[in-house]
C-alpha cells in the first residue's frame, strides 16, 4: 500500500505533460487603433492612425474561425484560424513586435502570428500606413521607410495601455519578427541606424538589383518618382531625420524572414547590435537576393544565424493562396516548395530561437 501511494503521484506526474501536449491550443485574435502623428503624412487618407493586431494563446475552449485575405465569397490568401476577442490564456507571456513587408498587412503574416500565439507569446502586428495592402499605396510609405519603427513602437505602447492585454505584456522578453521591409524594420527596432544615400548610391550602381527595382505592390514608385518625393517639402523634415535612432528599449532577440534594403545599414551599423539574430531566407529570392541582403547581415551582426532555404523564393513567406489566387497572382503563388513546408520551418525556427534567446 505505501509502494503504492507514492507511485501513484509519481505516475500522474509523468502523465501531466502527455496530458498538456495532447490539449489543443488556440489562438486568440484582437484588433486595435492608436494614433500616431507620422501615420498621416504616409496614409493616402491622412489619417494619423495606426491599425494593429493582436495575436495570443487563448482559452481553452474558444473558438477558433478562419482567417482569410480578400472577398468573404472570393478569398484570395488562407491565413489560418483564430478565436476573435476570445479571452486570454496565463499571465504575462513573451511579447514580439511583427512586421510586414512592402505592401503587405499584419493578416498577411497571420500564418506566422498565430502559431507564434499557439507556442505562448503575445504578438503585436501592424499595418504600416501607406504601405499596406489594405489601404492606397503612397509614395511618403514608400520614402519613409524607418518610420517603420516608430509604428511598431506605437503599437507596444497602445497594447500596454490596454486594460485587457497590458497585463499580459512581459516587456522583459521582448522580441521583433520581420518579413522583407519588415527585416529592415526590424533592425532599426534592435538599435541599427539606417544612410538612405547609401541605398541610393548602392541602387544607382546596382539599378537591377531587386531591391532597386519598382516593386509589384506599387509599381508606380519607381526610384525616380520616390527621389522626387523624398525631396519634396511635405517630406523633407521626415527626411532630415531619417538617420535617428529608433530602436526600441528593451528588444533582446531578432528574427527576421527574406530581409530586404540591407544596403541601407552602413557595415558599422549592424556591427554594433549586441542581440542575437536569426535570419531565414529562401537561395531563390530575386526580390531580396541574399548575396546584398541576407548574407551581408550575417556576415556583419556579430550573433548572427543564417538559414537559407534551398528553392524558396521570397513571395513563399505569403500567407497560401487559394485556388483563385492561384490563377489571379501567380507570381505571389507559384512556389517550387510547398509553402506549407516552407512555413512548417519558420515556425519552428522562430519557436525555437525565441525560446533560447527570451528565457
């Protein structure tokens, strides 16, 4: 009988994790709005808001919707399933600042956000005003590239104000995640400083790199058309500060996806970060080609890691298109890799690497 009730503890003891890994998790969803005066010089509406979202593991019990990218009846790109509004599972939990890339939009990186949630963090998403899929395309969201940052910084503070979701911030385990312009935001969050005339210098000699090339999201700001604006009054006293500091107190770990406009950061610049960096990108990326994004930040960041993904190209860190999707935008669809492999990876990637970099 004494054998037996000391084995019984032991033997729901071992259990306890079997029983924990096998409960589903689920991730929750919110949406909010802050102000922020720089958004309305980028917005093509001049508002001076800024839409974030919020990513998070939920209780159990809620219930999970898909997420999805255009017409309820026609959707064009499959995020995935949240629970919206749905109340929020433990205490305070890992928080990371997300980033999306030229023309993209927090659902956009939805896959990504709401796995994260899955594996405990708290994840703040924005939409950069004038540079986002959802709204008109400006050439100030174009120019002004490292106000990027400051959104980012706007939506933290706006989620720690929050009465629901402040007390779960743990602004001690601070991370950033960034895809494409969002790995340049990224940087200048973890305290690397940006020379836009060295881009510009970089592009005039290298005009068919593919950063330097008009991209598909707007195909309209050519560099041309963004050195008229840069120039402009409206933009100049934006412009004067390009070079600011604006990285963001207490960010401890980095990661970034397929990261583009590198060349903006003088050698020195990335030398200086002190956080860990871990960079995944695709070998077949013609957007952000590696050899003058990827590979230059981490030959440079001192605890830098590099993952290159054989046959990925940069689009394949998208959300997955549907069928109709499929047809309508190929160049953003056709992939040589699954992009569900491709993600599988960056998830646990991701996973892994924060829960080392913010223990």
């Amino acid at each position: 009988m004494r054998a037996t009730r000391w084995m019984l503890p032991l033997l729901l003891a071992a259990l306890a994790p079997m029983a924990m890994a096998a409960t589903p998790t689920i991730a929750g969803e919110r949406h909010g709005v802050t102000t922020l005066n720089s958004a309305a010089i980028r917005d093509g509406a001049r508002r001076g808001v800024l839409r974030f979202t919020v990513w998070y593991p939920a209780m159990p019990g809620s219930e999970e919707t898909p997420l999805t990218i255009g017409p309820p009846d026609a959707p064009l790109f499959e995020v995935g399933r949240a629970a919206k509004d749905a109340p929020i599972a433990g205490g305070r939990l890992p928080t990371l600042l997300l980033s999306h890339g030229n023309g993209g939009t927090a659902r956009m990186m939805g896959w990504l956000g709401t796995a994260l949630a899955r594996a405990g963090y708290l994840v703040i998403a924005v939409d950069h005003p004038g540079n986002n899929g959802a709204d008109e395309m400006t050439l100030a969201g174009s120019v002004l590239t490292w106000l990027r940052a400051d959104d980012l910084k706007a939506a933290l503070a706006a989620v720690q104000a929050d009465p629901q979701l402040g007390p779960h911030v743990d602004a001690s385990r601070l991370g950033v995640v960034g895809y494409s312009a969002g790995g340049f935001t990224a940087l200048l969050s973890a305290g690397a400083r940006p020379d836009m005339t060295r881009l510009l210098a970089f592009c005039q000699a290298h005009p068919d790199d593919g950063v330097c090339r008009p991209q598909q999201e707007a195909a309209a700001h050519t560099m041309a058309a963004r050195l008229a604006a840069a120039a402009s009054p409206q933009l100049q006293p934006y412009v004067q500060h390009a070079q600011d500091d604006r990285s963001i107190a207490g960010v401890r770990a980095v990661f970034v996806l397929a990261p583009a406009i590198v060349q903006a950061f003088a050698p020195e610049q990335l030398k200086v970060l002190r956080q860990p960096v871990m960079i995944v990108l695709g070998s077949a990326d013609e957007v952000a080609p590696p050899v003058t994004n990827g590979d230059v930040a981490a030959a440079l960041i001192p605890k830098a890691t590099l993952h290159a993904l054989p046959g990925v190209g940069h689009y394949d860190f998208l959300s997955a298109c549907t069928p109709l999707a499929d047809e309508r935008l190929q160049a953003l669809c056709m992939t040589a890799v699954p992009k569900e492999q491709t993600h599988a990876v960056a998830v646990e990637d991701a996973v892994r690497f924060f829960g080392e970099a913010l223990r």
